[in-house]
C-alpha cells in the first residue's frame, strides 16, 4: 500500500459566506477566491468527461503532470499563501486544458450518459451506465431518479436473501424463468395472535 497521500481536487469552501467563516483570515479568503476560476473550469470538465475521469483519458506522463500541479496547490492551500495558490491555480488550469486538449486528440470520448429507465409506482427510475457522468444526466432529466449500476446488484444481494426472494425462485422454479415478478404487497400491519 502506497503511503504518500494521492493529490485531491481542492474543493472551493465559499469562505465569503459570513454565518458559516465569521472568523476567517483574509490569507484564506483569498486562497478561497484564487481557486474559484480553477474550481469552475474543473466542473465543465467534469461535465463533458464525467467526474474526475480526465487523467484517465490522457498519457501517463501528463496525468502525472497534472498529479504534481495538484500536489503543489494543494501545498500552497494548506500554508495559505495567496499568490503561490493563485500561481499553481493558474497552472493546473493549464493543465485541465491541456489533458482535455489531449483526450479529444485521442478519441476519447465523453463519459455516457446513457440511463435505462424503468417506471415504477408511478415513479421513472434511471439506471446510469456511468455514474461518473451524473450532473450531465441529472440536468438532462431533473426528474429521472438515479441509480448506478451498483446499487442495482447491491439491492439484488439484499433481495436474494429475503423471504420473497425466496418465493419468487419458488415461482420461477414452478412456471419456467419467463415468469416475471410485477409488483409485490407487503402486510404492514400483522395482526396474527401470538402463539404463547
């Protein structure tokens, strides 16, 4: 396991919001104010490439360029010095621009957005083929309920170990694997008088 801590995105912590920093120092307003730029480029990117997927659509050798950009912000962020932060800000800008520039001269393509829908009770559930790229699917459809293929197969795993999991393979196992399960209706309130 790799000891050095891997470089994060930072993240703009909106310290002009006066109720929530009262007391903040004006090094970290304006370490705050210098990343915003930075901060909003990130976001279209995230946007058009999915979450955090760009350096993984770029060389090795510029991923780990941007790796190093991040690492010396995040350095600058931690001492609080406004004009480092700005300076490595504008550099990871750079560099935010030049993965994307990378991406598209390779082909990559942008994360789908892809969903699987499914009405239920009334209700449109979708089911995204790449979670990565939620806020482009969420502001295509603000009503669609999300879902990623994993909290699928996790609900499955919790499912396949319930009572009426076991009814329905008890189902299946009597009219054939095309049987399909529509709805189930279960009994909030047991009024069954208790045996002792």
């Amino acid at each position: 396991m790799n000891s050095k801590k891997r470089p994060t995105k930072p993240k703009r912590q909106k310290k002009s919001d006066r109720l929530m920093y009262a007391g903040i120092r004006k090094e970290e307003m304006m370490c705050d104010m210098a990343i915003a730029p930075m901060d909003r480029l990130a976001e279209q990117m995230d946007t058009i490439w999915g979450i955090d997927r760009l350096p993984e659509l770029v060389t090795p050798a510029t991923a780990a360029k941007y790796g190093s950009a991040m690492a010396k912000l995040n350095a600058a962020l931690e001492v609080n010095d406004p004009a480092e932060v700005q300076l490595r800000a504008e550099v990871v800008m750079r560099g935010l621009n030049a993965m994307d520039a990378e991406a598209k001269q390779l082909g990559a393509q942008p994360a789908s957005t892809d969903v699987w829908e499914v009405e239920l009770n009334g209700e449109t559930i979708g089911i995204m083929r790449d979670a990565r790229n939620w806020k482009a699917i969420q502001a295509q459809r603000p009503s669609l309920r999300l879902v990623t293929l994993r909290e699928v197969a996790v609900a499955l795993e919790a499912w396949s170990q319930s009572v009426p999991a076991e009814y329905e393979r008890a189902i299946k196992a009597s009219f054939g694997d095309e049987a399909e399960v529509v709805s189930y209706k279960v009994k909030k309130d047991i009024d069954d008088p208790i045996p002792f």
